[in-house]
C-alpha cells in the first residue's frame, strides 16, 4: 500500500458498525512500532497521517476509511493522538 504498512489500520466494518467508531481509531493510533522515543513516535505520526492525505478513494476503502475520516486524521498536529 505505498509506505502504509507502517500504519498497520485495523478498522474492520463490524467495529464501524457497532459504533465502536472511536474506540477503533484510537488503537490504530496506537499500532506505532515499539520501542520508539517519544520524538520517534512523532516523527512516525507525521508520516502515516502525511500517507492517508494521499490515498486514493479505493485505497480508503480497503481500509476502512472515509475521506472525511482520513482528512480527520491526516490534518492532526503531530503531538495529538
């Protein structure tokens, strides 16, 4: 998926579904490779966010994923989970 195997997202439609909208995102948020400082985490913040800017509409598909949603989470200052 071009540089997103990183951003490991695990959003399944059955979670969408049931509402657990938020809870869902909030885990994939947290999917960062162990072991990272706290600037490394920034640093691999920046660049998934930076990523789903730049998905296509069928790649957002595949992984669970609005536009609406992906600008939500692309547009996030760094420092935010």
């Amino acid at each position: 998926m071009n540089g997103l195997s990183d951003v490991r997202l695990t959003l399944h439609s059955q979670e969408l579904e049931a509402g657990q909208q938020d809870s869902a995102r909030n885990e994939m948020l947290r999917n960062a490779p162990s072991g990272l400082s706290r600037w490394g985490l920034f640093w691999h913040r920046l660049h998934t966010r930076k990523a789903l800017l730049g998905l296509t509409p069928e790649q957002l598909k595949d992984v669970g994923l609005t536009r609406e949603q992906a600008l939500e989470e692309g547009l996030k200052p760094f420092w935010r989970i």
